[in-house]
C-alpha cells in the first residue's frame, strides 16, 4: 500500500538528499524516522502549481508499505499527521 505523507517545494537544482532534510524540516524527525523505520519513502516529482514552474518543482512524498501489521500500526500512530484528502495513492 502506498500512502501520501506531505509535500514541499523546492528549486529544480536541489537534490535527492536536500529533499529529504526539507522534509524533515516541514514535518518532523519522529514522523521521518516512523516513515523509515515501517516502509521506502518515494518521492514524485511536478512542476510548482504556485511558484514559477521552469524554476521550483513540487515534491510529494510516499511511504510504501507492504506488511499489514507494520500498515496498521502507523496508521494508527500517525493518521492524524497525514494528509486527509490524498492519503491513499490513485494510481497504485
């Protein structure tokens, strides 16, 4: 299963690893290392919708999880952190 956990934007030039350390800026290291620790955290990556598009990119950040029991226990801890409207993936 794989579920949205947060997005942020970001210049084009900017790397793998800074993505990784704005999103533990934006969200915390407890939800970060949760993210770690249960699944792989992938990343999307889009043209800004509300900076200028040919310079800043949006990232949106997944956790892919694969066993129910890892699932069901960081949807316990941490729903309350996730996104409401996009927590589920449409295209998997």
């Amino acid at each position: 299963m794989k579920l949205y956990c947060g997005h942020i934007e970001c210049k084009w030039t900017h790397n793998d690893r800074l993505e990784l350390i704005y999103f533990r800026q934006k969200y915390g290291n407890e939800i970060f290392d949760a993210i770690n620790t249960a699944g792989n955290m992938t990343a999307r990556r889009y043209h800004s919708q509300t900076l200028p598009a040919d310079t800043y990119k949006r990232v949106d950040f997944y956790v892919d999880l694969t066993d129910a029991k890892t699932t069901t226990v960081f949807l316990l801890k941490w729903a309350w952190r996730l996104d409401k409207e996009k927590i589920w993936d449409p295209t998997t």
